[in-house]
C-alpha cells in the first residue's frame, strides 16, 4: 500500500503543519483544501491513508468520508474535528473512519497515530 497520505483541511495552516510533520516522520503527502479538492486528488493519487477535516466549506468531511470509502473500502481515514462532541466522533466512525483527532493538533496525539495506523 502507497505511504503517500492525502490531507484535507480547509484551513491552509493545518494542512501545512500536518505535511511538515509528517515529512520529520518520513512520510510524503498531497495537500487538498476542500472536499472537492480532496476527490480529485484521491482518484489522481490513490493514496492509502487520508487526514479529513470534518467541518470544511462546500463537501464537507462526512461526505468526502462516504465518497472515499465507496471508492475503495480499504482506505484509512481519520478524521480532524474542532469539536470534540461525541455525535461527531461516532458518526465518523459508522461512515467508516478509523479514528480521529481534535484541534488544536497535539503532537503526541498526531505521532501516536501515525505510528499505530501508517507506519505499523
């Protein structure tokens, strides 16, 4: 499976922090803004792994979740959220997410998971 990791987030800082770190760890990324964004650069790339942001402008991140895993059921998504509220979280997870981290991002968070679900 690709190492390559798409990350979605309609805030440009995030995604820039998320593609910093994960270049320290090794890891090559493709950035999306958007939902939309995101879709295109899944079918252009068909990446393994996906960081989504739940709450983005236009697509949000349930739908591009539903949209990813209808492509391919295999792919590994977990989802970035501002809110740590429950309802979110389990939805996320029925749609098919693996996990999910909140905002602020917390590096001992972000490194854990990137071992536990890419590096493994």
């Amino acid at each position: 499976m690709e190492k390559d990791v798409l990350l979605v987030d309609d805030e440009k800082d995030i995604v820039n922090f998320l593609e910093h770190f994960l270049r320290r760890m090794k890891l090559s990324s493709i950035k999306a803004t958007s939902g939309e964004e995101a879709l295109v650069a899944y079918d252009k790339n068909k990446v393994g792994f996906v960081f989504l942001d739940i709450q983005m402008k236009g697509i949000d991140g349930f739908s591009v979740l539903k949209e990813l895993k209808e492509r391919d059921p295999a792919v590994q998504v977990i989802m970035i959220t501002g809110r740590s509220e429950k309802d979110s979280q389990d939805k996320a997870k029925e749609l098919g997410a693996i996990d999910y981290i909140t905002k602020p991002l917390d590096l001992g968070d972000l490194k854990e998971k990137v071992n536990r679900y890419i590096l493994q």
